[in-house]
C-alpha cells in the first residue's frame, strides 16, 4: 500500500470516510472511545470519501435518518438524535466540512490532533445538535470549539481555498479498489477493514426498505489500538 493509501506511521490509523456517513461516525466513535478507556493517545489521518461525488447528488435525508435510528437506537452510547432544527438548514453537502478537516491537517493550523479533534466536533454538531455544517461560518464557530485547531488560522485557510484539493485527490485514490467505502481503516501494520464490527442489510430496495443492524462488535479497536505503537 502507498502513502496515498494509508499513512505510513506506525502511531497512526487512516479512516476513509465521509462526515455524512454514520457508519463511519460510529466507527470512528467506538475508536475513539476505547481509545479513551485504555488511556491511549489516538492519532487519525482523515481522508475523504465524498459521497456526493461519488453519487452525483447529496446522501438523501431519508437514507440517514433511517441509519441514524438504527445505529443509535442500537448504540445510544453515540448520543445523535434525529434533526431537530428546521429543514430549510440541513446540509445539502458535507464537502466543506471535509474540506476544513483536511485543511485543519496544516500543523500551523493544528496538526493531525486538530484535524481529528475538528472532525469529531463537526460529526457531533450534525448527528447531536442538528447544525448546518455545510457552511463556513457554522464550521468556523465549531472549530473555535476546538482546543488544538488554530481557529483564525483556519478562517484564513478556508478563505484561500486549502483542503479542496486535497479532497479531489482523495477521491481519485477513492475511485480504486482498495478503498470499498466510508468507512474503510488502514495501518501501516497491515489492518484494513471496511465497516468494521457492524452486520448489516437492508430489509428492501430503497426507498421501501430498512435498514438492520444484525450485530455490531466493537472488538475491532483493541484491534487496530493494539497495532499503533505509542
């Protein structure tokens, strides 16, 4: 695997995702939080799989409501709740939040830890407090939230146009076979899996059908903690 696969550090995971993709929030959710009960220091490169790109449209609001109550009435650990604020302000794109994530990557804005710690806040404002992360100034005052990210430094990366490119060149590597969707971790020790811990299908074609969650084990991070060295 190449550097624009997986990032070579043995410290660190790499998570293809998309921030409108709750599987992949709640993957990153469980990683993070057994990170945080064994005491561990979590580094996270984030790479973009845009699913707008991909499907030539937004995630359709029916499909992640429908996700977003599978996963928490199964998970209520995650804390999300279904959007509560009025419909004219739900994001229609989730690419300028990626955007900042990756231009957050800048260790003059906020290194890896910002951009992970940015991450995390933009996932909580959409699936918990029902915030338009489509744009700038939502995303800005999210990341003044943020005790690792550099928020004026970042306003001005924004402004300059910083993580668009990144994320169109994610989507390239995305387009390749490795990457078989959001979310899909990598190690330099070898892991690779896509939605790991969760069993799942839907009960029809869409929109007729539903989402079921037959299993989610959460093992997979002592997994991928196991393999990061301190």
């Amino acid at each position: 695997m190449t550097e624009e696969l997986r990032n070579p550090a043995s410290d660190t995971v790499t998570v293809w995702s998309d921030i409108g993709c709750p599987w992949a929030t709640l993957a990153l959710h469980t990683l993070r939080a057994r990170a945080a009960e064994r005491g561990r220091r979590l580094l996270v490169d984030h790479r973009a799989f845009p699913l707008e790109l991909f499907n030539n449209a937004p995630t359709p609001k029916l499909i992640l409501d429908a996700e977003i109550v599978t996963i928490a009435g199964a998970r209520p650990e995650v804390g999300w709740r279904l959007w509560s604020a009025p419909e004219s302000t739900y994001p229609v794109t989730t690419l300028p939040a990626m955007e900042a994530v990756q231009a957050a990557k800048d260790p003059d804005i906020g290194g890896l830890p910002g951009s992970d710690e940015l991450d995390a806040a933009l996932r909580a404002a959409f699936y918990a407090e029902g915030r338009c992360i489509s744009i700038h100034p939502v995303i800005l005052e999210i990341a003044e939230g943020c005790a690792h990210v550099d928020h004026a430094a970042l306003a001005r990366a924004l402004a300059a146009g910083r993580g668009r490119a990144e994320v169109y060149r994610q989507w390239e590597t995305a387009k390749g076979p490795a990457v078989q969707g959001s979310p899909h971790l990598f190690t330099a020790h070898g892991y690779a899996a896509h939605n790991p811990g969760a069993t799942y299908h839907w009960t029809g074609r869409f929109p007729t059908g539903l989402p079921r969650l037959d299993e989610y084990d959460p093992a997979w991070a002592d997994t991928v903690l196991d393999q990061l060295t301190e």
